[in-house]
C-alpha cells in the first residue's frame, strides 16, 4: 500500500446534494502507516454526535463517488472543499473528467468490480452468496438502515458504496459497530487492490481515503464481541496457516497447476487479488504475452509460458515478492482497526497459506519436481 501522508485535525464544511452540511468534524484520520505515530496528530477519542454526523456525512461523499462516474459539479466541490481537494486532488478540466471516466470504467467494470461476492465467496462471482446475506442484513435492519435503492442501477447490491452508505446510517445513530463487521469482512482486501491498481491516480487516493476514514470509525466503534466461527479471534500465526496448507496440499496433486493457479485467483482463499493488469506485467516480465480470458486462465498461461524458457522460478520469486506486499497490507489493517483485528485474522491466514504454496512451488522448481504439461492437457 502505498504511503500516505498524516493528515491533522481538518474542519470540513460542504453542502453534499440531500446531506446536511458537514459538522466542525475533526477527520482525524491517520493516514499514513498504522505502526507510525505523529505529535500532530490527536488521538481517535471523539465521538460526540457533531463528530458522527461529519464522519457519517464524509462517508456518504465517499459513497457517492465509488456508486457513480464524478461529474463537473462534484469535481467542483470537491475542489473547493480544503480537506477533500488536498486528499482527492480531482480533475476540473473536461479532459481530466474524460480521463477519469475512463479510468472509471477499467477499474470497477474490469480490473477491480467493488462488490463483496468476489472477494468473500469461494465462487467469487458478482451477485453471490455474500450479495443475498448482504441484502437479507439491510433487510433485518431495515427499520434503522434504510440505504437507497441506488443498488437497481448496480451489477449487484453488494457493492461497496452501499455499504458505505449503511455504515454513514449506523454513525449518525451511534451504532456504528452495527455494520463494521460486514463491512471489515472484505473492505480492506477490496481496497488494497483498487489502491495498487491506480497508485497515483484519483481513485487509488480515493481507496485511500476510504480506508483511512474506515480505519478512523472502526476505532471508535466498541467491538460487537463476536468471533469468526473456526479462527477464535485474535492473531493468527504461521502454525494455522501450516494447518491449513496442508489441506491444500492434500487436495492438490503436485503438477495440478489448473487447480493451483485457480486457488490462487480466489480472493477469498488467497487473501489477494491479483487482476488481470497485474497478471500482464508477470507475463511482461517475462517477455510474453497473455490472452484476454479469465483471471485464471491468465495465471494458468503465465506459469505455462515460464515454464517454455525454464523461467518459473522467476516468476515465483515476483510472486512472493507479492505476496510479502500484500501481508504488510493486511498488517497495516490489523494495527489500524483497534479492537477488530479479529475480522482481519482469515485475510492473514490466507495470505500465509498463499505464501506457503508459493514457497512449496519455488522449492519444486529449484529441484526440477514442478511440472506444467499435465496441467494443460
């Protein structure tokens, strides 16, 4: 993840369309790494109703520019606005607004879709399992979050700026702990890869500013208690990540790299996501190209056309390279969230799991036991 500078106690005042205008709202958000500390920097200990409403009334901009392509007028108050232009910088030409359109449409139609199923669901399809459990929790809820039914011009009623929208609701209520947990389930994971996938651009700092304001309520909002069946809470360590390779080990013969690299795709067995731009630059490295098929096939091909020129260990090495990025991503979260680390733990154990098939591959590949052929048959 990229660094991020700390920002101070801002003020924020900006009429938002149907939103009262922002409180004296202290975003007191830390934003650069969780381990770091700043004297400037107050701690995360107001959470007065002014304070809600200014962070609920961020959250719901936040949502409004991830639900929907940023136009001329928002761009505008953005710009105007100190705190969401200096963390934003967005584009107030037409062609910068064209540009971003663009950029739009690659990163949540192509390379990085914010919805919840692909990265919590073993299917990882829009519209999945964690799609109906999201829509049947507003449902449970809907006497207190009542979110918009912007979900109909959406692929999905998952997507992540509705779940900005319900967690807005549950801060201006005090309740803020209501939502966290569905939204910590996969929100980090989602916009660590949206911040990779646009590092200097408008909606990587958007991903950023997400997260760092999601980090912010997380800290404030008193923990629900509740443990995730099979991982107890708490840290997780290298030894239940051991336990859980050797599952895949088990259930994956040695040359199988179809059942390998589809393990790999899966965000929520994986603990990354590794786009189609990403799977290009492995291929780029090694001075090949990929065809436009799935993510897997993608990776499938990759390793397939590595193996071509006795170059797999290279690319393994580029992978755990990865792999160790994303773990300090996940550990910037877990130091972030304050008493929710425990939503944090299967992402972490994923991301060892992953670490440790790649070492196991690497290891094959330096004895000459890791094979491509039967895997393309």
């Amino acid at each position: 993840m990229q660094q991020r500078d700390q920002t101070q106690q801002v003020g924020v005042h900006r009429d938002h369309d149907s939103h009262a205008a922002y409180s004296l709202y202290d975003a007191n958000v830390h934003t650069g790494r969780a381990s770091e500390s700043s004297e400037s920097s107050a701690p995360d200990t107001t959470d007065d109703e002014a304070f809600r409403a200014g962070r609920a009334a961020l959250l719901d901009t936040l949502a409004d520019l991830l639900l929907r392509e940023l136009d001329a007028p928002l761009a505008e108050r953005l710009a105007a606005d100190p705190f969401l232009a200096r963390a934003l910088d967005p584009p107030t030409t037409a062609h910068g607004l064209r540009q971003l359109r663009a950029d739009y449409a690659r990163l949540f139609l192509i390379e990085a879709p914010p919805y919840a199923a692909l990265y919590r669901d073993a299917a990882a399809v829009i519209g999945g399992e964690s799609a109906r459990q999201w829509s049947d929790f507003l449902h449970t809820h809907q006497g207190r979050l009542q979110v918009a039914p912007e979900h109909e011009r959406l692929a999905s009623p998952d997507h992540l700026g509705l779940y900005l929208r319900a967690l807005a609701q549950a801060e201006r209520l005090g309740a803020a702990s209501l939502v966290m947990r569905e939204v910590l389930s996969w929100a980090p994971l989602y916009l660590t890869a949206l911040e990779r996938e646009d590092p200097r651009g408008f909606y990587g700092r958007l991903a950023g500013l997400v997260a760092a304001t999601l980090q912010a309520s997380a800290r404030l909002a008193p923990s629900d208690g509740a443990e995730l069946a099979g991982d107890g809470g708490g840290t997780v360590g290298a030894a239940d990540a051991s336990a859980n390779m050797q599952d895949v080990v088990e259930a994956q013969p040695d040359d199988d790299l179809r059942l390998i690299t589809r393990m790999l795709c899966i965000p929520a067995t994986s603990g990354w996501f590794l786009s189609k731009r990403e799977m290009r630059r492995q291929a780029q490295a090694l001075g090949a190209n990929v065809g436009l098929v799935t993510r897997a096939q993608m990776l499938e091909q990759v390793f397939a056309l590595s193996g071509l020129d006795g170059r797999t260990g290279d690319l393994l090495v580029g992978l755990r390279a990865l792999a160790e990025e994303w773990q300090a991503a996940c550990q910037e979260w877990i130091e972030a969230v304050g008493s929710w680390q425990d939503v944090l733990a299967p992402w972490r154990r994923h991301l060892y799991a992953t670490q440790a098939i790649l070492n196991r591959l690497h290891e094959q590949t330096r004895t000459e036991t890791f094979g491509t052929s039967s895997a393309l048959e």
